[in-house]
C-alpha cells in the first residue's frame, strides 16, 4: 500500500472566497448568515451560509469558484489524475434557472470541463457524507497504485429544492446553530466548493490513512449509535491505529437535537476517552455534500496557522462531551467525521507529521 | 487487476411485466413511500440475492451502485411542488440517490459500506468498487427508470482463478448472463464464459 498525501487545499464558503479570507474571518469571530425565505405554512425566513459573491448565474457562479477553489488546491498538478466531484444536489440550482437539465453526466463533463481536467472523473452522491465517501475512493485507488494523483471536489451551491426538503423535514432551525448545544434545535445549511488534492508521488505533512463509512438502514434520516460506534471503530481498523492514538475529532455535530445526541452516544461507545472535539458547523454552516472536504479543508488550515473556532455556546451536560476551546497542543492524529441521510456515516483518519 | 467469481444475477432492461408482484412478494407487501427508481432497485438487488441464494450480506461485503439518470423523476417531482410549497418529505427524500442504499441496507440485514455513483460507466462503478472490495464481495448494480427502466445487478465474489485471458466485455455487457467470472484491469473488462476451467476454490456456481 503506497502512502497518500493531502497535498493541497482549497476552500469557498461563507467564511470568504479563499482559505486566507475564511481563516481571517474565523479569526473575528466568524460572520453572520444571511438569509433564505422560503414557500409554505412552514416556510418563512431561515439563516443560510451563503457564499458572498454577487454572481446571479448559477453556472457562471459555480465555474468561477470550481476554478478559483481548485487552482488554491494545485489541481493543475493532478489533471492527469482521478476527478472526484462530492455533491448532494449536483447542478440542481442551475436546472432550476433553465441553465441545465437533470443529467448527472452532463454535470460532471461541465465541471471536468472548468478544469480541463484529462483523467477519469466520477460524481460521488451520498448526501452529506459524499466527500468523506469520494476520499475514501480516492485512497483505494492511490494506495492500491492505480492511480497517483487525485483531486476530490466537494459542491455545495444555491438552490432552493435542498433548503426546501430540509425545511419540509423541519430540520432547520430559525436562529442558530448549535453543536451539541443546551439549546440546540436545528441546522443551518450553507454554500461551499472545496478541493482536497491527494498524491501518492508528493509528500506533505499531511497523511490520509484511511476511513470508513458505514450504512445502516434503520435510520434513513438520522444517525444510529450503534452505526456511529461501529464507524469508528471500522476508520481506526483500516487506518492502523487504536482510539487511544487519536488526538482530535472533527465531529459532525450540527445542532441537529436527535443526531447530536446519537452521535455523542456512539462517541462514548467507541472511545473510553473520547478525545477533545471540534465543530465547524456554527462557523460556516453545514454544507452537505461539501462538507466533508471543506471541514478538512478549514481544519487542517487552523491547525496549521494556530486559528480555532470559538467555542462559546453552553454544552449540553446530558451529552457528556464537550468541544475543545483551542487546538490540542500537538494534535497529529485526527478524524474528520461526517452523518447523512441515507443512514450513512463516515469518517476518515489525517495524520500530521 | 482483480477477479470476480459470479455469484448471482439480475439483468432487467427492461424489467419483466411483473416486477412489482414480484417485488411485494419478495418484501411480503408492497413497498409504500419510495418512489419509481428505488422500487427498481429494490427488485433487481433482491431477485439478484436470491438467485445467489444469500437472504443477508455478510457484514464486509459492500454495495456499489449507479445510474445515468437516478432520481430524476423524483427531483422534478419536488421542483414542481417547491413552486408554491414545500415539498412533501417523503418526497424530497426520495431526490437523494442515498436512500436506496439504506433501504437495501435495511431490507438485507446489513450494515456496511455503501455508494452511489453518479453517471459514470459500470466498469468505472466496478473499478472504484474493486478497489475497496474485502472478502465479502460486492453487491453492485445499475438502476434507471427511464425508456421502460433498467435494474441490473450482480453478486461479486473475489478470487476464483480462471484459466486464460477471457474475452474483452463492453461495459454495457457487464450484467449480461454467459459468463461465470469477470476480471477489471484499470478501465478494462474481461469475462470469462461458463465452461471456462476454473482453478481456485471459490468458483461460480
């Protein structure tokens, strides 16, 4: 098995355009959504983590942040290399302005096109964990030899059919969010575009050893604990590590009442001591089918540049896990976890040299 | 390179005249609240279990799925009542190709890695499966809904040395019947025809 390496990053969200300015705003606190209305007797006004751009065409708009955020990656060193593009709702914002139709094809020639990109491409789905799920493909085939440099592109942009369906499943909460907070009622959804470069010809500081996702059908729209716990375990299996090893996890943790309580249940399942935790949700929303990559991608950035989300929100004590206030001295060995529709939960295992 | 042996089968383009019979008498009632596509895939992944004669997938096996098209109809199911409302939840639900993934999940016994990949071809589906494939094998399939629908599956089991080269096989062969065994070499596919010598211990049927 040959080592891969996460080699590059890039990152649009609410936070700002770049990683540079994302960083800079987490570092004054973070900025405050804008807002989405939305049809209906549970309609109404929700907030949202837009991408602050002023771009109207959705196909214009999500080109020039394809093309920006995989430029900040290095994609132009993997065009020979495997595309994988995460989304949840693919190109759906621009079939709703007319600009394209239902063909998931059609969407990932158009954004292998932006890129000019040469090399195989696949288009992963699987809700909200689907670039923790393009990583974990991308790792086979680098580890297995097949392929030497890959680039995972997650997707996450505006249109009203995802905020609508989450709304419908009254999900959403008109405030806040609130990771494994006292008051938790809801998530707020986002915008993101964020590329994770991987090579197994380059070396970087960073490792991704592996992960895991599990699938369990008894929960289509919410997390299992058992599932949660059985996801862990798994990721440190095919990593090669223990749960004592792990110095920091990137929870999901989306403010949601019912899968934050699953999820920290299935924490304390799966560690004895569960390591200092970390949300990113408060600060640019949950951004689905992105999420996965952008929560690495703004992650491994902090810790890199000795930034850390503030933590200020009261935890909820029947929880029994609390979210670090600054960054593990010395954090090497960190998970990055993702939940999603579908019963799917995934993590996958970042090492730091 | 990596070599499956066979273990079972759907090929349904289209499907017979009575897959939804057969599809409520393999769930023993029908299926409420899912729409078109997942009721396809149900079908197919459920006929293809059977005929490998396993009820449950053990726990390391993995199932891979894709489609061209997926949800479509679903997705312009929930834009039409997103022009006035919300849509209906169910019926959002049913936009996200994930949900087949954790019905089969459900309806298998099973807990486990799962996928769906969008658009691609199926010997790309197979690549990316094969490569992550443990000793429990795969469970992958191809399901559209649209020009009369399509339900294709197969039970992969690794291993099961063949004697030869094969044949060279179009991806949209992958799922036809008349071969026992099917190698994938980066992009490409190769089948081995019944009859071929089988030399290892987990052959075909």
């Amino acid at each position: 098995m040959k080592p891969v390496h996460l080699c590059g990053s890039g990152l649009a969200c609410a936070l700002g355009l770049d990683m540079k300015l994302a960083l800079e705003t987490l570092r004054q606190g973070g900025v405050a959504p804008s807002q989405i209305t939305l049809p209906g007797m549970l309609g109404g006004s929700f907030p949202y983590r837009a991408i602050a751009d002023s771009q109207k065409d959705w196909n214009e708009r999500a080109r020039q942040l394809v093309q920006r955020v995989a430029a900040e990656a290095g994609a132009q060193q993997a065009h020979n290399g495997v595309l994988f593009i995460a989304t949840s709702s693919f190109d759906i914002g621009a079939v709703e302005q007319g600009g394209a139709q239902m063909d998931y094809r059609a969407f990932a020639d158009k954004v292998a096109t932006w890129l000019g990109w040469t090399g195989p491409v696949y288009a992963i789905s699987t809700a909200c964990t689907s670039s923790l799920n393009a990583l974990i493909a991308a790792h086979a085939l680098l580890a297995a030899g097949e392929e030497e440099e890959a680039l995972v592109l997650g997707v996450e942009l505006d249109n009203r059919m995802t905020p609508g369906g989450f709304a419908a499943l009254q999900l959403l909460t008109r405030s806040d969010s609130k990771p494994f907070g006292a008051q938790r009622d809801g998530l707020v959804l986002g915008e993101a575009v964020a590329a994770l470069r991987l090579s197994a010809r380059e070396p970087s500081p960073w490792k991704l050893l592996g992960g895991a996702n599990v699938v369990d059908g008894s929960q289509p729209t919410g997390a299992s604990v058992a599932a949660v716990a059985n996801m862990y375990r798994r990721a440190l299996a095919a990593s090669g590590l223990t749960a004592e090893q792990i110095d920091l996890i990137k929870v999901q943790a989306a403010g949601s009442p019912g899968n934050d309580a699953a999820e920290a249940q299935g924490l304390r399942d799966a560690f004895d001591t569960v390591p200092p935790l970390v949300s990113l949700k408060a600060a640019m929303g949950h951004t689905m089918g992105a999420s996965g990559a952008a929560e690495i991608a703004l992650l491994t950035a902090c810790l890199e540049h000795d930034e850390w989300p503030r933590q200020e929100r009261e935890i909820d004590a029947q929880l029994h896990v609390s979210l670090a206030a600054a960054a593990p001295e010395n954090a090497r060995r960190i998970m990055a976890t993702i939940l999603g529709f579908g019963g799917s939960h995934a993590s996958v295992v970042l090492e730091r040299a | 390179m990596k070599t499956f042996a066979i273990r079972g089968r759907c090929a349904a383009t289209p499907p017979p005249q009575s897959w939804r019979e057969e599809l409520a008498r393999m769930l023993g009632a029908r299926p409420r609240r899912i729409g078109t596509w997942a009721e396809l895939g149900l079908y197919g992944a459920l006929t293809c279990m059977a005929e490998a004669g396993e009820q449950a997938l053990p726990p390391d096996a993995q199932i891979w799925l894709g489609s061209e098209r997926g949800t479509y109809a679903a997705t312009a199911t929930v834009m039409a009542q997103m022009q006035d409302d919300l849509p209906m939840p169910l019926a959002f639900l049913q936009t996200q190709p994930s949900q087949l993934l954790a019905l089969l999940a459900a309806q298998l016994g099973w807990n486990g890695h799962a996928c769906f990949v969008a658009g691609t071809e199926p010997q790309a589906l197979l690549r990316l499966a094969a490569a992550q494939c443990g000793a429990g094998g795969l469970l992958l399939g191809w399901v559209d809904e649209m020009q009369g629908g399509a339900t294709n599956w197969l039970r992969l089991l690794p291993g099961g040395e063949v004697a030869g080269e094969g044949v060279a096989l179009a991806a949209d062969q992958l799922f036809a019947p008349g071969h026992t065994h099917v190698r994938i070499d980066g992009m490409s596919l190769r089948a081995f025809p019944s009859g071929a010598a089988i030399l290892g211990e987990q052959g075909a049927r």
